[in-house]
C-alpha cells in the first residue's frame, strides 16, 4: 500500500513552514545583530573622541589653574615686598638695592621646552637604538 498525503499527521504538516519561518527568522536577527555592532562601534568612537576633548580640556585648565595660582603668588610676594618698603623707608639709603623689585615674568605652562645639556658633537648615527641613553 502506498502513502498518500492524506494519511500525514499534524506534526508533518507544520514542520515545513516552521522551518521556512525559524530560517527567515535567524537572517533577519542576524542582520539586526549585525548592525546593533556597527552603531556600537561607532558609539565607541564617539565616546573616546569626547573623552580625549575632555583630557585635553582638564589639562589646560590645570595649566591655567596654575598660571592663576603661580600670579597669585608673585602678586602677594610683590605686596609683601612692597609692604616692606613703605615700612623700612625711613631706613633705607639709596644704595640699598635689595628693595627693588624686579619685574617677574608669568610663565606660559602650557607651551614648555625641556633643554639638555649638549655633551658635545657626536658622530651622525644611523642605527636603531633602543632604550633611553643619556
């Protein structure tokens, strides 16, 4: 005798289209996954760019904090000197010269140059070295 698709139960009848359905299904959330990474990534990237402004922001208001500080200092030092200048002016002579102030520079801490003693000409190298030779 031969089987005909009558003689099919319930089970055998969905089984296709679920299948057909749960392949449709893990494609599209494949792509979803897919593109859920990509604006991660770009999210990222965004996130570490304002991060980097943000260091660099902190580090030239810390600069200038201590430009402020470092003028308040001088400033309060040039009071005080002033101060004692007004109070030993009956003492002073004029050739005392150590009440004169000179005029103080404020330094720009956000451009700074390191210099080094030259030891001297030294032969042009053109190897590779490495680590830190003084």
């Amino acid at each position: 005798m031969t089987r005909t698709k009558a003689d099919g139960n319930f089970a055998s009848l969905i089984y296709r289209p679920l299948c057909v359905l749960l392949l449709l299904a893990g494609l599209f959330f494949m792509i979803w996954l897919r593109s859920s990474i990509v604006t991660l990534t770009y999210t990222l990237r965004t996130i570490e760019e304002r991060a980097t402004e943000a260091r660099k922001d902190t580090k030239k208001l810390l600069a200038e904090r201590a430009q402020l500080m470092s003028v308040s200092k001088v400033t309060s030092s040039l009071q005080t000197v002033a101060q004692n200048t007004t109070q030993n002016k009956a003492l002073r002579t004029p050739d005392d010269r150590h009440y004169v102030t000179a005029g103080y520079v404020t330094p720009d801490r956000t451009k700074v140059v390191h210099v080094k003693k030259d030891k001297g000409p030294e032969p042009y190298r053109a190897s590779l070295t490495t680590g830190d030779k003084n």
